[in-house]
C-alpha cells in the first residue's frame, strides 16, 4: 500500500476510508499495493479522479474557475493540477492528503466560502472529494494555464509624473508682451508648443465689469454690488493693476472668503451633520467642523498645518488649550465618513470606517484612488494591497467606534469656553441631592422598590406582600397607582374565573393581631371582595370595599382582630372570583400584634409609620424635583467628533479579496511606498509602534515637502476653482486612470513655489494666480480656438462656468436684501434628534448663508440637490454639472424664488438706483445687479416691454427679477 | 480600444449610453456633437444629451471624448424580454414562512428548540437555541399551478397562474438599514447608485415629459434617498419621489411641477420673458454653447412636463371600475391602491423604473412584526388587493407581458419566534416574486430548508436578482460599467449570476 504523500501516517480513519473506497468503487486498489512510485498515481486513484473527481469539476466548477471561463473569480483555477495546488487569492485550493486544511473543501461544504453558490453539492460528492485528497489528490491533469500573480514594479511606478519628486522648473521664456507673472509664460510657453501644429489666438482682456464679477464670485461666493461694480470700474480706468491688486486682497481679508472657501474644502472632506446610511444619525458637534474649516481659511492656515490636525489633530502638542481645541476639532475629519453605524458584524463596520478614512485621505490629499486596493493590488497604479494595509493597521489603531446595536463614534471635551469651577460645583450639588434621595429611600429599601412607595420594613408588624402570595388564575402586576407596598400590587385580570390570592404567613408569637390589607382604592375596582381569614378560632370572611379609601391612614383597610396561634399558619385568601364586578387588587397584609400596643396606639402607630413615610414621600418627591431641575443646569461639555489611539496599537493583516476574515499576512504599518523617497523608507520605525497607531507619522509623511502628491493635488485644487478647470482635471485622481496634467511644468511650478515661497498659505496662491494676466483673460471664444482645442487645455480664453447651488441660493438672497448675515458660526440646527430623517427644512427656514445651513445626508435643502450640491457621502473636488429640467421646474415654480424675486422688487424699488421716472435707467440699474453687466438694446427692450404700463408696480418687477433670476446668465460666470 | 485599455476612456463611460442609442434610436455612429445637434427631438434626446454632458465631464471630474467607433464595437446586445419594471417594495421584510413559502415540517414541528447562531450585534456568532412557531395562518393550494399561498394573501393567490417565485433569496445585511440599502444599490455601506438609476443609465427612458426612475411615497428612514440615489452616476439617473411616506396617497406629485402661487397666465407670462431673456444671452454668446442651448430646452422640457404630467398623476381620470380592482375607496387598501394604480400610469406613459413602497418613516418599519405577528394580518390586507389588481391590470392592458413586476422586502423572517408571538429579520432564506415580461408564469425556483431558514436550492443572492432583472431588460450586468474614483463600477460589483432557470 502506498498513498501519494508518504508523509501521511496511516491511521484507522484512512484505513476505513480505504475501505469504503474499496467496497463502493469495486477496485481493489490494494492490488496495487507496492507501486513504489510516490508521484505514479495507481489506476484506481486515476480512475477515482476521472469518475468521481472531474466530471463534478468541469460541471459545477469550470464556468467561473478554468481558463476558459469569461471571467475567472477569485483568481482561482481548478482546470489542472498545478493551478489547484497554486490556487487563487485565498491561498491555495488545497492540501494534499488533508481534507481539513482544504479550502476547495470548505468551500463545497459552506462553511467559509460557498461553492457552487447557488447550492450545495449532495453529501456523497463531498465525500468523494474528501477521500479524495486525503488520498493525496491525484489529479493527471498536466500543464494548463497558471495565472501568474502579477507584481508591482514599485521603481517603474516612480516615473509616473505625478510620483516624480517635486522640483522647480525654470521659467520659460514665453509670453513676451502677455505675460505679467511668471504663471502666464508657462500658459504661453505651452501655447506656443502646441502652435507648432496650430496658431490659436489668445482671447483679448475680459472686460473690468466681467472680472469685478470673477473676483467677486471666485474668491466669496458672493456677486458684487452695485457700488463694488462702480468703484472697480473707476478703479480699473485709473490702473488696471492696483484695481486687481487692491480688489483681491479686500475680498481674501472678507470673513466672506472663509465661508467660500471652506466650503470647497467641506466638499473634499465630505462634510455633513449626519452618518448617512440606514440610520442616519444626527452629528450635532459636526458644526465645529465647519467653523473650524472656516476660520483655518480666513487665517490663512498653513495647508501642511490642516493636514496634520486633519490626520492627526488629537495627537499633536498645543501651547494653550485653544490651540489644543483647535487641534482636536480638525480631526473630525476622519470621523466625517458616511458610515452605516447599524451594521451588525462589527467586525466589517470596523473595517468599513477603516476603509472610508483610507479612501477619503487618498482622495483628499494624495489624489489616489486608494479603495481600489482593499481587495487586490492595485489595477492601474503601482500600489500593492500590502501598502493599504500598511496604512489600515494605522486605522485600526485609531479608535473611532463606541459600541453598541447602531454603534456611536468617539467624541473628546473641548476645555475653552467650559467653566471647570461650575461643573464642580454642579458636580457637588448633584452628589448632596442624591445623597438625600437614597438616604430618604434607605431603611430596608430593596432594589426594585418603586420610589415612595413604603417597604414592608417600615411597616410595623408581621407584613406579608403578594410578591409572596400564591396567586391563582390571571393576575397582572401593576405599579399603576400608588401607595403600595414594595416594587407593586397585582390586579385581577378577566376572565376572573378561579382566581384567587393565598396568603400565608408564621407569627411569631401566640397572641392577638389586627389582619389589615392594603387597598390602593379607585372606581374601577370591585366593592365586594371576601376576604376570608383562617385563625386560631376557625374561618371568617370579611367583604371589602375596594372602591372607598378605607379610614384611617386611608391605605389599610382592618379586616378585624383576630387570634393566632405560633404553631400554626395564619391564612388570608382573597377570593377574587367571588367578588363582584371591578378589578380586585392584592397588595400586602399586615398582622398588627396588639399585646404589643396599647389600644389607643394600636391604629396610631401603624398610621404614624405610614404618615412618616408619606412625609418622607412628599420630600422625595420635592428632591427628584430639584435632580431634575438641577440635570438641566448642568454646565455643558462642550465636545468634538475626534479619533483617538486605541489601547493596543499594532500592525495588521491583509485581507484577502478585502475579506474581513480572510486573513492574510501581518504588514508593518506605514506609507504608499511609491510616493515615499527611497532614502526615507515606507514603513515606520520611530517612535515605538507598539504605543502609537503611527497617525502622527502618517500625518507628517502626509503634509512632508518631499511627498510628491500633497502640494501638487492642494495646488490644482485652488487652480480649478479660480481659473475654472484644474491642470489636472481629475483632482481627486492624480493616478493612471485620471487625467494628465494639461500644463505639468506649471503644476510642478506652483506646488514647488507653494511648498518653498508660499510657506503653503492659500491665500498667497490665492493672490498670486488672481494677478495673472491668465485669470483676467475673456471667455470668448472663437471657432478657431474651439475646433483646434474643444476642451480649451491650452487656455486660450477664460473658461466660462456655472455658479455652485450655494452662489445661486447666496445671489438670491443677497440681491433680495434677505441675506441673514447675523450667523456665522454655531450650530444651525434648528431641532437635533436622534436621525436627519425627520428634519425638514421647509420646517425651518433660513436665510444664512449656504455654508451654514444644516447639512444632512438623507435629507438636502431642495435648492442643493437640484443644482448639484456636492454629494455628501462621497469626497468631492469638483461638482458634476447637470442639466435637468428639475432645474427648470425649481426656478419657474418654487416658493423660494419667487418669495426672492419678489423680495428684490420690494427692495428695488424703495432703493435708489431705481427712478421711477425713467424706468430705462431702472431696468439698466436692475440689471447690473443681477448680471454685472449692461444689459444688451435687444435685453433691456424684452423687459421694458414686460413692465409696460406698470413702471412702479411691484408685481411688474417681481415678474423681471423672477425671470432675470431664472435666465441663463444668472447663474453663469465669464 | 486603446483607451479601454488606459482606463481613461469614453468607451467604458459612454458604452450603455450607445447601449440605449441604439436601442431608441437606429443604431448608426454619431459623435457628440452629431448627438446633441439633435437633442431637441425630446427627453429621451435630452437625456441622452445630458447624459453625454454630464459622463463626459462629470466621470471622476475628467473630461472623456465620445469616440463612436470604440462604442460601436464594445456593444453587447441582447434581446430585452421587458422594458420596464414596477417594484412593489414590502417594507420591513415580510414573512416568507407564513405567506408563499409553505412548510409542513415547520408546522410539524412546532415548539421544537433548534440551535441557531447568532448573525447580530450582541449574540453575534454565539450558538442559542431557538423555538420553531408555525405559521400562523393556514395555507391551500391555488391555480393550476396548485401553489400553496396562506390566507394572507388571497387575491395575490388568484395569480399564482402568472407569478413567478424565488424561494432561495439570501442577502447581506441583517438590519433594515444595511438590508434595504443592500436591496436598492447592491451594497451595505459603500456608496452606490440605486438599481434604478443603474436601469436609467443604460436604457435611458421611453416618454418625453416624465423622469425615467420614480419612487412612490419613499420613506426617509433606512437609508431613505440613497434608496433611489444616482450616486456617482449622471445627475438624469437620478430617482424622483412622488410624494413621501408620511404624506397621503392624495399628495404624491413632483416637486414643483406646478406654481401654486401664480395664475396660469402669470406662469405663462414669466416663463415666455425667461425664455426671451435665455434666448438673448444665447445669441449674445453666438449660440456657440451646447450648454446654454441645453438649459433652454429643459425649460421647454418642464413647461411641457408642467402641462402634460399633473394629468398622468390624476387618478380620477380611471373608471370606477378600474379604481376598485385596486381597493381605492375601500378603507384598508384606499392608499396603496392608489399608489399601485399610479404606478401603473406611470409605467403605461412610459417610465423605465417605478418603485412602489409598502413603507412609513420609522426605523422599524411595517412588516417588521419582532412581536404581535398576527400584525401581518394588517398588512397583507393593505397590500393584497392592490398588488392583486395591479397585476390583473396591466395582464388585460397587455403591459405585463413587457413589464417586470418585482415583489419583495429587503429580508424575509425567521421560521423560529422572537419573545413570544415574533419573527427575527432573516436574511438568509426568503421569498420575492416576479410577474410578466420574461419570467416563466406559474414557477416556483428554489427553496429553503425544511423549516424554511437557509435558503439550500436554486439559492439566488440579491446580486444574483439583479443580475437577472437586468438581463431581462436587455442588460449584460458585468457590461453596464461607470467609471468613477479611478475604477470601472457595475450594478453587481464583482458578483452577480444571470438565473436562467426562471426565464420563459
């Protein structure tokens, strides 16, 4: 006998599986004993294989796993023998000779992965298999395709443009005459490159009340006014270039910046006020986010400085505590993901918040399309799945989720704007009341007793309670009604048929007691219960009146006095179904001993004990009061969404096919190597990575000036939203799959000049790009130029564009003098609740600025949506741009622009550039407000003729500024 | 090919566009510029427009060219069984056990304690044993078919004879949230485009004056718009609501699809002075702009969808006769009568995908009886006679024939009892339907155990459904790609089996 794999001991389990194998198949394979040859297979095995093993192969399995397949899953074969034994993502398909670390296996008996997916194959087949390898899996199928694993060749990937290391190129000498910065002489130095095949034309100067609009609307959002529009006009006369110069640094030192600005920063770091996904839970702290954002842009933030706090804000040290707010709010950034918090295999939730914040940092910041790698090396650019791993053990390290069935996220107190000496004394005050609530509630409280109520052990006595009491037949238990003895009463419930309450109890002593019963009396109970009561003389029913309060301390009804003997049981039976209609309610009975008391005392005390008690009630009552009234004093915590390190940072696994429990090797936490230089290394060594999740690295390797991708992505941002069109066109994707840059030494000039001059300030890029003669070039085009660069990559001309949902909402209100500019901070919800689903902002209406208005994942202002707000759940550095005739339908009919068109008159007409004499020179006035600009003989007669006779009506000017507002031009810049 | 193979290119972006092209129109080579030169013949022309507009910029923000020769050769037709589907969404998983999938061990075994392990949060992977409860009401056979339907049903059970069951369907998520988004957009958590916006971009719509992709009465709540979001697919693909699901029946119209502030003369008058005033910014431009051009005919678009639509969403141009197959007026299906019946003008006029939801705004929704089962009861009998009529409705109108009716909840029920008298979500065995265009009439594929937990033959994931319903729509799932964030999406991510057993 010899198997395969001589390394297999035998052992009985093979030998009864040789056995069966035998006896089912009719070959006696033990006839081929002595074949020396371990890699001959006999021919019973072969014939095994061909009869049992491949048939199943090729119908169940081929279609998804040979090379003839259309498309091959899991990088798996099992069409020849060396592919099975390669096998796919997962490792290998099996293992010769054993079954139980055979993934093929596995998989067939759906345990792990399942396969074939649509069932699984009968019991006798997966036997087979099983004997099969264990028999060491023979298998004569020779040769065959063996997908080779494709490698990333990291040197190679160096060469990509956007991973070559950053250096200044030299000016070119170009643009002679144009040029007025050293911006335009690459513009023209590329122009002139590209002449060699075409001579296009650059557009002439866009005229001063076209570039006052550009200004105004590129750096706040906002259009100018009329005395803006006038004062640049003059400015620009006298000379062009001090009008640039001055109008820009008035606009980069508005408040108003910040609020722009920030907000095409929120859009890159998907910023919302809720979680998204099936429960959509509100983030009422998001807004420090915002604000945070905001006042970064309006101090002109170092953007190597935002990166840090954004990756690593509660990691870096602070001089002061407003440093350190500052610091910890900027990351919230990582917690801004949409997540769907209601995931039950937390394990995936983990990893899916993992997984979002890688993605979302690649997008932002380096520009890569990192999420591609979650599952398999990366298909287009050099980054294997070991780097995003590199990276997922630095967020694995980092905590962001608090447990739970829909689980929460982590929050951190702020300490500027709390008053520690407050929350002390508040603390303090909190203390001293609960203290007097447990005392009041202390003698013999038991932990389920209901606060005022009175324990039995206050009562004096021999108390026996229906807690105790065998109850017959269907009682509820209740607490509904007070006073009652203990955690409650119980109450009869129909039908009452057979239902009785027993009570039974032990006195302690011979001697005479008062039996009372506690009736907590009402109108819905019954009138007549009898009660009977076995005592020493025998039996004797008494009849209660559950609906009276019963004399006397008003909670205990006497029974009468009876006489009990010690040796024997003293019964009290609640006859329930005896008594007439109406809930009968047992609570607890109380054996009053007499020879205790003298016979004035007897009811005294009892009675004494429960008014002391209802006293002790009343100040109960008066102390939950103040608790309550005290919890809403409490000084508020202020505090921020931000990550922190978990306890035990470590390195993590890869997951195979970006399965969360297909393990796959450890990788060391650290960077994208390709984007690393080589002299530094991608993987951290310092500090100890045992106590640090490595953020703080990754943040420094992040905002480092020799990452190539930081400073290039940060610049082609601010390019794109000044000039129009990024270098690079893609700007969320600097990878192989996204667009070339169209000017790639102009980008390496502006990242290099940002990084080394700029000392990464926004604003000074701001400036530098608005004083270009590029920025201030017309967008007119001419056929030429369209037909020889349709995409205008040359920049020819300027690029005309459509104002964001936020410039369009912002003009309408500003130009209707409606524009609330009392909020520029703080929370703007108007009603926090658990989810977004249930705000609705027709609800609430606002007129803040669009920045500050309540931005919710499942729920979008309208406006937002139908003009292509950025979609929150996804990091966006540029807004699609649709064309929809929701677009239409909004303008034409909805109560917001009309209630602003109408608004606008209202304020035109009261104003002065309105003169009701000349409505000639009222349209022209309206107009310039509107568009910034003359409007054209044919323009200004199409609305004369729309007012007609009514030159001071206010219905006449609504119905021009509703259509000036709806008209193409409103909404598109020069 | 040479773009494909960069990955930059049009071909993968604008392939289903041609897809649709071809489909609406005569199939020929245009260029982009040859596409919009005669986009003004109508909606489907402007979608079209918008959406080479839109995949052309707004695919990852980059620009892409068309190029007609590599969509001409991408293309991968197959014939279409449908053209249009109505789902009819059973919010909050109905019970499968107690409705369509009929077991007599279950009932046997009533009582019985099986081990069960734990698949959420708190007993996750722990083993606990768990009691069986039978189903609660009693099941008789129906139709020539003879499929077994439980009381709950009784007027869905008169069209067995037309239905087509899956009683294999398993899917991921075990919460309403992750489920129902898992259900629409083929994923728990990651952002994608709904299975509709999918059906939009790749087929693009029929009628001129109406969105492609409706929602009847959507409910905010488990993932609420993502439900019927485009995601990162062309803004046109977008889903549009028709009323909300806190709102009645009597309220589902389009956003301001009329101007309740003005008379008919005063709309009419600020609609002609826009249209002045656009028409003279774009001959001050020259007309060079495709854009501009695009923004004035979707104000012609909306003005005759103003007109035209408030007319399509009017239900009393119905006949009595017609109003009562769908129980309107009777006080238990009045209001998903009147969505069924919507929903079928809708799809008559046109619209490629309308979904109509059995749904409320809590976080629990209605099916999702974790106690007081005999709840059901309620629900079934808002919903049967109106499913019932909407399907003898379209049957004698001709329309199932080309029409994909889809029935289901995000999940089914656990044959085992929650607390006393419930049922758990269970994602992993459980019963959705088809009706019409291309599905085999009067077939029930695949099972469940014999309790009717695990879904053990002709098992077919919600990828798998997807798949399927795309297929018959003409749709190769693994085709119908979208380049976004650096790579090619599909509606199925990398899964997804076309079920061949169940088409006719």
């Amino acid at each position: 006998m010899q198997v395969t794999e001589p390394s297999i001991a035998w052992s009985r389990e093979i030998a009864s599986l040789l056995i069966l194998l035998v006896a089912s198949f009719n070959i006696a394979i033990a006839d081929e004993a002595g074949d020396p040859a371990p890699n001959k297979p006999n021919a019973a095995q072969l014939q095994f294989f061909e009869e049992r093993i491949r048939p199943v192969l090729v119908e169940h399995c081929y279609s998804c796993h040979s090379a003839e397949a259309k498309d091959v899953r899991g990088g798996l074969l099992l069409d020849s023998r060396d592919a099975i034994l390669l096998g796919g993502d997962s490792g290998p398909a099996l293992v010769a000779g054993k079954p139980e670390s055979s993934l093929l296996l596995e998989a067939m008996r759906h345990e792990s992965l399942e396969m074939p997916p649509d069932r699984k194959l009968p019991d006798n087949i997966l036997n087979d298999f099983e004997t099969w390898i264990q028999l060491g899996a023979v298998d004569p199928r020779e040769g065959g395709v063996v997908r080779s694993k494709r490698s990333i060749d990291i040197d190679k990937g160096r060469e990509f443009w956007s991973f070559r290391p950053l250096v200044k190129p030299a000016v070119p000498e170009a643009g002679d005459g144009w040029a007025i910065s050293d911006v335009d002489r690459f513009v023209a130095a590329a122009r002139s490159e590209a002449a060699n095949t075409t001579t296009l034309a650059t557009a002439d100067e866009a005229t001063p009340e076209t570039l006052i609009r550009r200004l105004s609307f590129v750096l706040i959002g906002l259009p100018p006014t009329l005395d803006e529009q006038k004062h640049f006009i003059d400015a620009w006369k006298a000379n062009p270039e001090t009008a640039m110069s001055t109008t820009v640094d008035r606009l980069l030192a508005s408040p108003q910046f910040g609020e722009h600005w920030g907000r095409h920063w929120m859009d890159v770091a998907r910023y919302a006020e809720s979680t998204g996904g099936g429960r959509s839970m509100m983030l009422p702290d998001a807004w420090r986010f915002r604000d945070y954002v905001i006042h970064s842009f309006n101090t002109d933030k170092s953007f190597q400085q935002l990166v840090r706090e954004h990756l690593a804000g509660d990691l870096l040290p602070a001089s002061n505590d407003k440093q350190r707010d500052e610091q910890v709010i900027g990351a919230g950034y990582l917690m801004l993901g949409a997540i769907n918090y209601e995931e039950q295999d937390k394990e995936q939730l983990r990893m899916d918040v993992v997984d979002e914040q890688i993605d979302s940092m690649g997008r932002s910041f380096l520009g890569m399309t990192l999420g591609c790698c979650r599952c398999h090396d990366h298909k287009f650019d050099p980054i294997p799945t070991t780097d995003y791993y590199a990276l997922g053990g630095i967020f694995r390290s980092t905590k962001s989720l608090t447990p739970g069935n829909v689980c929460g996220f982590v929050t951190t107190p702020l300490r500027v704007g709390f008053d520690r000496t407050a929350l002390d004394q508040w603390i303090a005050k909190n203390k001293e009341l609960e203290r007097q609530i447990s005392e009041l509630k202390k003698p013999g409280r038991e932990k389920n007793d209901r606060p005022g109520a009175p324990n039995r052990n206050v009562l004096t006595g021999i108390i026996t309670d229906d807690s105790e009491a065998q109850l017959e037949g269907k009682w509820v238990a209740s607490s509904f009604q007070q006073p009652f003895v203990g955690v409650g009463y119980h109450h009869s419930d129909s039908p009452r048929t057979g239902v009785s309450a027993r009570f039974e109890t032990q006195l302690p002593e011979n001697g005479e007691y008062v039996v009372r019963m506690v009736v907590n009396h009402g109108e819905s109970r019954s009138d007549k219960v009898p009660v009977v009561v076995t005592h020493a003389d025998g039996e004797s029913t008494v009849t209660v009146n559950q609906k009276s309060k019963p004399s006397g301390d008003g909670m205990f009804a006497e029974l009468g006095r009876f006489r009990f003997e010690a040796a024997q049981q003293a019964v009290v039976v609640v006859k329930a179904a005896e008594a007439s209609s109406g809930f009968v309610i047992v609570d607890s009975i109380q054996f009053l001993p007499i020879s205790l008391l003298s016979p004035g005392e007897r009811i005294a005390a009892s009675s004494q004990i429960f008014a002391d008690n209802a006293g002790k009630q009343t100040e109960l009552r008066r102390l939950e009061a103040e608790r309550k009234q005290h919890a809403k004093s409490k000084p508020e915590i202020p505090t921020a969404m931000c990550v922190e390190d978990e306890k035990s940072p470590a390195d993590w696994h890869v997951h195979i096919r970006g399965e969360i429990r297909n393990l796959g090797p450890v990788v060391p936490r650290g960077f994208i190597t390709v984007a690393t230089p080589v002299s530094i290394g991608p993987t951290i060594t310092t500090p100890n990575p045992s106590t640090t999740s490595g953020r703080l690295e990754l943040a420094e390797w992040v905002a480092s000036s020799s990452n190539p991708l930081t400073a290039r992505v940060y610049v082609n941002r601010i390019w794109q939203h000044l000039i129009g069109e990024g270098i690079v066109r893609t700007p969320d994707n600097f990878g192989e799959t996204g667009e070339r840059p169209s000017h790639p030494e102009l980008l390496d000039f502006l990242a290099a000049t940002f990084v080394e001059d700029d000392a990464w300030s926004t604003k000074r890029m701001v400036r530098r790009l608005c004083l270009s003669r590029t920025f201030r070039m017309s967008s007119s085009s001419t056929a030429e130029q369209t037909a020889a660069d349709p995409d205008n990559r040359l920049l020819t001309h300027a690029i005309r564009r459509r104002l964001d949902a936020e410039a369009v909402r912002d003009s309408l209100l500003q130009i209707a003098g409606s524009l609330d500019r009392s909020v520029q901070s703080g929370r703007t919800i108007a009603k926090v609740s658990t989810y977004d689903n249930e705000y609705r902002h027709s609800m609430y209406p606002t007129n803040v600025r669009s920045v500050f208005v309540p931005s919710f994942r499942n729920t979008m202002l309208d406006l937002f949506e139908v003009f292509d707000g950025a979609n929150p759940n996804l990091v966006s550095g540029k807004r699609t741009r649709s064309t929809r005739p929701a677009q239409a339908l909004y303008m034409l009919n909805s109560p917001f622009v009309m209630q602003q068109a109408q608004s606008a008159a209202r304020e035109f007409l009261k104003s002065p550039p309105f003169e009701a004499k000349n409505p000639d020179i009222s349209v022209r006035n309206a107009w310039q407000i509107c568009m910034s600009r003359e409007p054209t003989p044919k323009e200004l007669s199409a609305i004369l003729t729309a007012i007609g006779e009514r030159p001071i009506s206010e219905d006449a000017w609504t119905e021009v500024f509703h259509a000036m507002f709806a008209s193409v031009d409103f909404r598109y810049l020069e | 090919m040479k773009n494909a193979e960069q990955g930059t290119g049009a071909c993968f972006a604008l392939q289903p566009v041609s897809f649709f092209w071809q489909y609406a129109m005569s199939p020929s080579n245009y260029s982009r510029r040859e596409l919009l030169s005669q986009a003004s013949c109508g909606f489907g022309g402007l979608a079209l427009n918008a959406m080479l507009t839109e995949s052309s910029r707004a695919a990852d923000g980059g620009t892409v060219k068309a190029d007609s020769e590599s969509i001409a050769e991408r293309l991968a037709m197959l014939t279409p069984r449908a053209k249009r589907v109505i789902f009819v969404f059973m919010q909050g998983g109905p019970s499968h056990v107690d409705s369509f999938d009929y077991k007599q061990d279950l009932i046997d075994r009533d009582g019985q304690s099986i081990d069960f392990t734990g698949v959420r949060f708190g007993d996750f992977g722990q083993s606990t044993k768990q009691k069986l409860m039978k189903p609660l009401w009693r099941f008789r056979r129906y139709g020539q078919s003879g499929k077994m339907v439980s009381e709950l049903f009784p007027e869905i059970a008169r069209h067995v004879d037309d239905l087509c069951f899956l009683h294999g369907v398993h899917t991921d998520g075990v919460a309403h949230g992750p489920a129902t988004l898992f259900l629409h957009t083929g994923a728990t958590t990651l952002v994608r485009p709904s299975m509709g916006s999918w059906i939009l971009y790749g087929l693009g719509t029929e009628n001129q004056s109406l969105p492609g992709f409706v929602s009847l009465q959507p409910s905010d709540a488990n993932g609420g718009p993502r439900n019927y979001s485009n995601a990162f697919l062309p803004a046109v693909c977008q889903g549009t609501s028709i009323g909300r699901s806190f709102q009645s029946a009597d309220q589902m119209t389009i956003d301001h699809i009329r101007n309740s502030g003005l008379s008919t003369e005063e709309t009419q008058r600020r609609y002609s002075l826009t249209q002045r005033l656009n028409q003279l910014q774009a001959d001050r431009q020259g007309n060079t702009d495709d854009e501009v051009n695009a923004v004035i005919r979707n104000y012609e678009l909306a003005w005759r969808m103003q007109a035209q639509a408030p007319e399509i969403l009017d239900l009393s141009k119905e006949t009595a006769a017609t109003a009562s197959m769908y129980g309107i007026g009777e006080k238990e299906t009045d209001e998903f009568g009147k969505q069924c019946l919507l929903a079928r003008r809708l799809s008559e006029s046109g619209v490629r995908f309308v979904q109509v939801n059995y749904a409320d705004q809590s976080p629990n929704p209605r099916w999702d009886q974790h106690s007081d089962m005999p709840q059901h009861a309620i629900h079934a009998k808002a919903t049967d006679k109106p499913v019932a009529g909407l399907l003898a409705d379209l049957k004698q109108r001709g329309l199932l024939e080309d029409t994909i009716v889809w029935w289901g909840g995000e999940f089914g029920r656990t044959p085992f009892s929650q607390g006393s008298d419930g049922r758990d979500h269970n994602p992993r065995g459980f019963t959705v339907f088809l009706a019409g265009g291309g599905v085999k009439p009067g077939f029930s594929w695949g099972a469940t155990d014999e309790i009717g937990h695990l879904a053990v033959e002709g098992k077919v994931h919600m990828h798998d459904l997807h798949a399927t319903l795309l297929h018959l729509l003409g749709i190769d799932h693994e085709s119908l790609t979208f380049q976004f964030a650096g790579r090619n999406f599909r509606p199925t991510d990398i899964y997804g089996r076309v079920i061949a057993e169940i088409q006719s």
